[in-house]
C-alpha cells in the first residue's frame, strides 16, 4: 500500500469552530479512498494517528489532532446521481448542505435535516449525526440515509445500510470508526422555497414550554430563543418560532438566486463588516443591552405575527452575518449544549441559567429545541429538549467557565441527560462515560474490530477518554 509525503509544508494550525483551541496537524485533502488509505499508511510508517476534518464546524477538538495526520474530505465533494422523480441523491462525503439545496431545491427537494450553517459536509454531518430544528418530528440526519461507503483504517472498504448495525455505530462515531466516503440520501419534497413562520413572545419558562407543547404536534419546525439574563419572573423569557411548509406550488421561491442571504443590511449596511460592529458589543454589558432590545422587539412588533420565509433564511441563521465568530477573538467562544428528558427538562435549564448568573458568565445566546430518541450507538438525543449556550472565553474567565460548565454537567447527568460531541469542549471522561454507559462498551469492542491498530482519534476522543 502506498503512502503520502509527511513534510512540515503539510503543517498547519487548526482549530474548530469556535476558536477556543487551536492544534498544529499534518492536513492531507484527498480526493480518492485510494488517497484515504496512503494517509492511514503514513500513519502507521511515522507511528502518528489519523483525526478527521469536514469543514471544521464542530465548535470544540472534535476535529483537531494535535500533530497528527488531518484527513480533510472538502475536496471530496461531487454529487454522484440525483433523481429529481424521487428525491434520492448520491453524493460524495465532502458535499455540503449548501451544495444540496443549490443542487436540488428548484426541482422541489429540501435537505430533511440542516443545522443552523449550510457549511458542514456530509460526512461531518454524519460523524455527529446531527439534528435541527424538526428533531421531534424528522429525527436526526442519519435516520434519511439510505447506505453509506465507509473506507476502514486497515484498508478495507464497506457500503452499510441501514439494515446493517454496523450503520448504526458509524453514523455517531464522531470519524472515530472509519472514514465515510459517499452517501445517499432521501431528500424531502416542498412545494415552496418559502416556510410560514409563527413568533410569539414567552415571558418565562413556563410559557417557553407550553408553547412546544402546544406546536408539536402540528408545526414543522420549533426553536425558541431564550434570554440568559433575565432574572424572577422574567427568567427564561425569549421568542418562540414554529413553521410550517407551505402547500402552494411556488416556482419562483425554489430558484437558487431567491434564497441567496441578502449582502446588506438594512438596504445600504455591509453585513460583511457587522462582526466588526458586534465585537465592540461582545462583553458582558454590552450583550446585556442586546438581549434586552431584542426581546423588546419580540415581544412588540415581533410578537404574534405571522409571515413567510425563504427556507434558507429561517435554517441558516448562523450564515446570516459572515463572519460573525470573529466578535468573539482573540479568545475565541465555546458553545454548550445538553439534553434533558422532557421532565426534568425546565427544571435543570432554569438552573443552568441561574447558575450563569450566580458566576457573571452569562451566555449571549441560548437556543432552545424539542427532540426524539434514536437508535444510533453514541446517540446525543433523548425525548425532551435541548439548551444551546454560547459562552465567550477569555484569559481571565476560562478557569471559571470550565468550572461552571462542568457543575452544569452534574446537573444534567443527575436528570439523566446527554450531550453532544459536536459542540462539546467541557466534558470529562466521568461525564462521557456516565451517559453513555453501555454504549461506550460496546463501541470500544467495534473500534477494535475495525480499527484493531487505533489510528483514528482526535483530541476530544482523548480528552474524554473514549478510545483506548
């Protein structure tokens, strides 16, 4: 079997997304599995590991490996067939969302699941099995997988369907199994390019609560945003969205060039320059008073109204303003996320906020989701919800943001609830080792049979200690 080159021109410094930590890495972009394996082979000559990369969304170490071999898929990024009769596309590992929806909207297909950026590949997106905001109704991102490729550490090579289990403990793994390669993917049929989209105010917990209740059963999509600074009566208050796709044909909304995000804001402001604008509020007063206009503006002109919305603009919230994350530099910001069985669920997050306050490290975001079980091996999900946090880190916090972050841990590992790989830079190996129990068992026994030599990791599978 052949090899790659391992040169110092192939170092570089990368970090996930949030910035929080960056690791120096041997990066290596194939475009073949016969690319895939020569990289597993210079591993194996130089003794190093291998940890692999998609567009480097995951916010934490999920995808950085301090000095070893970085397979980043990008260049892997041709959709193989697409049937526009049935919705079913074939498409290398390195696809994105965007280049889905680009590829497939106008015939009247939506990707069934997104997440809040169009960015993350394929295979990233199923490394972490992700979710979005119809996870109670649509599951996660590999329940719409019909069969995947995955090309293995020791050179061999697998198509897995979901009648295999073994589909099951790849799809999950955070690329600590194999290597995905290709998948194919069910597609979701909508008439319009444009969502009808409900916002209501909630003025604490429990409205935020009884509004999924009252929506889920009905609605397409569910999130709430939820302040982090309110305080009494006012925690917990923040603005709820559900919508619904529309039953109207509509030609002219399904066109790429009418979901393009807008380059402007306002008509004349370039949003390219606003995180130079959101870096001067990105401190503690400064989020105080956005959180505040913001919900005066939900629970005012923005409340009770209905409207449509282009697809794009109500997934990708996260593309709206390029660039964004740089606000938060030099140090960069974690975001946290748990899941916690709906009832045990207001309870614990109204004390993850408490908790934000009582240290004076509030989170300038949270985001709050309904969610379903699945049955995938390293499963993050649970029937209940989930509670999105972004924390900003400094030199003079970091201590007592990890501190803070892991007595939240304890909180919803006492509800028996989970977390997830993709955004996690806190956990420790007691946290990932209580939640997962049988799991991590099992999956250390599958990673032996198809990694028997232990050449992919990355850091956070170190640092939480979930491979040997």
């Amino acid at each position: 079997m052949s090899s790659v080159d391992l040169s110092v021109d192939r170092l570089d410094r990368i970090s996930g997304f949030g910035q929080a930590e960056y690791a120096d890495a041997f990066v290596y972009r194939p475009t073949t599995v016969e690319e895939i394996h020569a990289v597993f082979e210079t591993a194996r000559k130089s003794g190093r590991k291998v940890t692999l990369r998609g567009a480097g969304r995951s916010y934490g170490d999920a995808n950085t490996g301090a000095e070893n071999l970085v397979l980043d898929i990008t260049r892997m990024n041709r959709i193989l067939s697409w049937d526009a009769a049935t919705g079913i596309v074939d498409c290398e590992a390195g696809v994105t969302i965007e280049n889905l929806w680009r590829h497939c909207l106008e015939d009247g297909w939506w990707p069934p699941v997104v997440t809040g950026t169009m960015y993350p590949t394929l295979g990233g997106l199923l490394a972490m099995n992700v979710h979005g905001k119809n996870n109670y109704c649509q599951g996660t991102f590999g329940e719409h997988i019909l069969d995947i490729d995955v090309a293995y550490s020791d050179g061999k090579f697998e198509t897995l369907k979901a009648s295999d289990s073994r589909f099951f403990e790849v799809i999950s793994s955070a690329g600590l199994l194999g290597v995905i390669t290709r998948a194919k993917l069910q597609m979701h049929h909508v008439a319009s390019g444009n969502l009808k989209v409900l916002a209501e105010a909630a003025h604490n917990w429990d409205e935020e609560f009884a509004l999924f209740e009252h929506y889920e059963n009905d609605a397409d999509y569910m999130v709430s945003w939820v302040e982090c600074f309110g305080r009494g009566a006012k925690a917990g208050r923040g603005q709820f969205h559900a919508a619904w796709y529309p039953d109207r044909v509509d030609l002219q909304s399904r066109k790429p060039e009418s979901q393009d995000l807008p380059p402007l804001l306002m008509g004349f402001f370039p949003k390219s320059m606003m995180w130079k604008v959101l870096k001067w509020f990105c401190n503690r007063p400064g989020m105080r008073f956005v959180n505040w206009a913001k919900w005066m503006a939900s629970s005012t002109i923005g409340n009770h109204k209905i409207h449509e919305q282009p697809l794009v603009a109500f997934s990708f919230l996260l593309d709206y303003v390029p660039d964004w994350r740089r606000a938060y530099e030099p140090g960069g910001f974690i975001q946290y996320q748990s899941f916690v069985p709906k009832e045990h669920a207001k309870r614990v997050f109204a004390e993850q906020v408490r908790l934000q306050q009582e240290y004076r490290l509030e989170s300038y975001l949270g985001v709050l989701k309904r969610h379903r079980r699945d049955k995938f091996l390293l499963t993050h999900a649970v029937d209940g919800y989930s509670l999105a946090l972004d924390f900003k880190v400094t030199k003079r916090n970091r201590a007592r943001l990890w501190e803070l972050a892991h007595k939240i841990n304890d909180l919803v590992l006492k509800a028996g609830g989970r977390f997830y790989f993709a955004k996690d830079s806190t956990l420790r190996p007691e946290d990932a080792a209580t939640y997962l129990g049988e799991a991590l068992t099992q999956f250390k026994e599958v990673k032996r049979q198809v990694d028997p030599e232990g050449l992919l990791t990355s850091d956070l599978a170190e640092r939480i200690e979930i491979v040997d």
